[in-house]
C-alpha cells in the first residue's frame, strides 16, 4: 500500500493524477464490453493488452536495439502461476563455451521457465525462410538471448520481432542466477528507444484487476519518465489504449510560454525588417527606372538626328543619281538627232547628182 501512495504522489507531482489514469480504464473497459457484444464470438479466447503510448520533444541522440526495463509491480507474464512459453536463443560457437545440452541441463536442474532452447547456427539454417521465422515468432510468448549474440540477431530475425516487439531480452549467461534474470525481464516493460519520438509499452492486461491496471500504467509512467533522456523535460504526452480502440490522453506538456514570447517577438522583427527591405527595393526600383527613362529618351533623341542626317544623305544622293541619268539621256538624245541630220543630208546630196 505504502508504494501504491508512493506512486500516486509521484505521478500527482509529474504531472499525471491517479484519478484521470482510472478514469480512462474506466472508459477503454467500458469500449471493449460493447464490442464484445457487437462482435462474434471467437473460439480461442485471447487475454488483450493495453498499451502505453509515449511521445517524446526530441529524437534519442543515441538510438538503441535493446530495451529498457521498466518494473511493473503486476508482471504481464508470471512463469510461476501463468504456462507462459518462453524461448532462448544460444551462441554454440567455440568461443561461447557454452552447449546446447549444459544450457539445457541447467534449466531442468533450477527450475527455470524456459520451453526451448535455440542455437544460433540452427537459427541461421533452418529459419532462413521468412514463413519459419513468422512461426518461431507467434509460437512464443517472449524470447531471451544470450548477451553476446545481441548484435547478430536482428538481421537474423527479420522484421516480424520487431513489429511484434518480441525482440530477445538479452541474459547474462555468464553468470549463474539464470532464473533471477528471467523473472526480473517477465516482471517488466519494454521500452524500446528507437530513432523515432514515439514508443509503445505494454503495461497490462484486460484480465486483471482495474486497480491492478492502474498501478501498472502510474509504475510505467514513473520509470518511463527515469530512463528517457532530459526525463519529464522530454516528455510531450502519455496516452494509453487497446489494439483497436483510441488513444486517450492521460498526460500533455504545457508548450514553453517564454519560447513562445520570444518566438512571437522574432517573427515581428522579422516583420519589420521585411517591412524596411521592401520599402528600400520600391525606392531602389523607383530610381532604376528614372534612370533608364532618361536614357531612354536621350538614345531616342540621338536616334532621331542620325535619323535626320541619314535621310538628308540618302536624299542628296538621290538627287545626284537623278541628274547624272538626265545628263546621261541627254547625251544619248543629242547624238541621236546628229546621226539623223547627217543621214537626211546624205539622201538630198544623192538625189541632187541623180538629178544632173
């Protein structure tokens, strides 16, 4: 009792009451009570989660494949009471120095909650196709892996672990409390910090209590708070929902009242500064087009005298051209009426001396 009023002081104090965190239980149970009524009867009865949606101001500088663990005092998979099926992934290289057979001798000897156990060169073999992985991926409730094959698995697994969020929680397998380790990763959430600012956590299950659910979502959205960068300074929103229902809001940031004041106050500066650049460009463009005006009409006044003297020339030529071909027909005029005369003389003296 004592941590439940721990947590709700905590999440009062961040920013997020108890009071809206049962509220919106409350409705998301209420929804998923009228569909059920709505909706045809399925044959295998599957427990629904309900999800924990965060929204992060600024993207993780450092992205990360693995998960944080974010401890949840009602574990979503409890090995000891619930038949969870649980995998683990091995490393069978020389160097491991670890068998399938020890691996496999340990967790009968202990008691510890793993169904199968997979070797990493049978993982490379004989999942290669994208229908086996898809198999391996739904036959199993959660996977846990060695801590030193972490980095080969993604590209190992493919895409459907990480649409499902079964990526394998990485085990210390040096060290012996096996069985400690497992427990503590079913007793928690993952939060998975990509390179995006919005996460998805798992935090309960419709086939627990409200107040169960209720101390789950404050328990996660205190860690959650703890493990992201800058803490509640990063943290734009918190909305919970189910699968297919909507998002409601439990938490939003108030924006920052003095970035928004200086914000306003630089877009009018900006303003006025567009105001002044404006103004100058009207008077700028205003000058440039007296001055080529001016020009304008000064090319057109020397256009016009050259215009002048060029037809006063062109003119005087014309008048020269006429009178040298009037002097020309002139000319040939003159000598024609000599030849004529000189012809008609010709003939008078002719008929004279025929006449004697």
């Amino acid at each position: 009792m004592q941590m439940v009023r721990n947590m709700g002081e905590a999440a009062a104090s961040s920013g997020v009451s108890p009071g809206t965190v049962e509220k919106a239980v409350n409705a998301l149970l209420k929804w998923r009570d009228s569909q059920s009524h709505t909706q045809k009867p399925q044959l295998l009865e599957q427990d629904e989660l309900l999800y924990l949606i965060v929204s992060l101001k600024k993207i993780p500088q450092k992205p990360r494949v693995n998960p944080h663990n974010v401890p949840l005092p009602h574990p979503l998979i409890d090995p000891s009471t619930d038949p969870a099926e649980l995998c683990m992934v091995i490393g069978d290289r020389p160097k491991s120095g670890l068998t399938k057979d020890a691996a496999s001798k340990k967790i009968k000897s202990e008691n510890i909650p793993i169904s199968r156990v997979v070797k990493l060169s049978k993982l490379k073999t004989d999942y290669r196709p994208f229908e086996a992985k898809r198999k391996l991926c739904d036959s199993y409730d959660m996977f846990f892996a060695d801590k030193r094959i972490i980095p080969l698995l993604p590209r190992l697994l493919g895409k459907q672990f990480f649409k499902k969020k079964k990526i394998p929680v990485p085990v210390d397998l040096k060290h012996n409390n096996w069985k400690e380790q497992i427990h503590k990763a079913c007793a928690s959430a993952m939060l998975f910090l990509s390179s995006g600012t919005c996460s998805v956590v798992k935090v309960g299950k419709l086939s627990m209590g409200k107040k169960e659910i209720v101390e789950n979502v404050i328990a996660a959205i205190n860690g959650i708070a703890e493990i992201v960068p800058s803490k509640w300074g990063n943290i734009r929103s918190f909305h919970l929902k189910l699968l297919d229902s909507l998002a409601l809001p439990l938490y939003q940031a108030v924006p920052d009242l003095r970035l928004k004041i200086l914000a306003e106050a630089d877009g009018v500066l900006e303003e006025k500064q567009e105001e002044v650049e404006e103004e100058e460009d009207a008077s700028h463009q205003k000058k440039k087009k007296k001055k080529k005006n001016k020009g304008r009409i000064h090319e057109v006044q020397y256009m016009d005298e050259n215009s002048n003297d060029t037809n006063s020339g062109a003119k005087r030529k014309d008048e020269i051209k006429t009178d040298s071909v009037s002097n020309k027909k002139s000319k040939t005029a003159l000598k024609k009426l000599s030849a004529i005369d000189i012809k008609v003389r010709d003939k008078k003296k002719k008929k004279t001396l025929a006449a004697q």
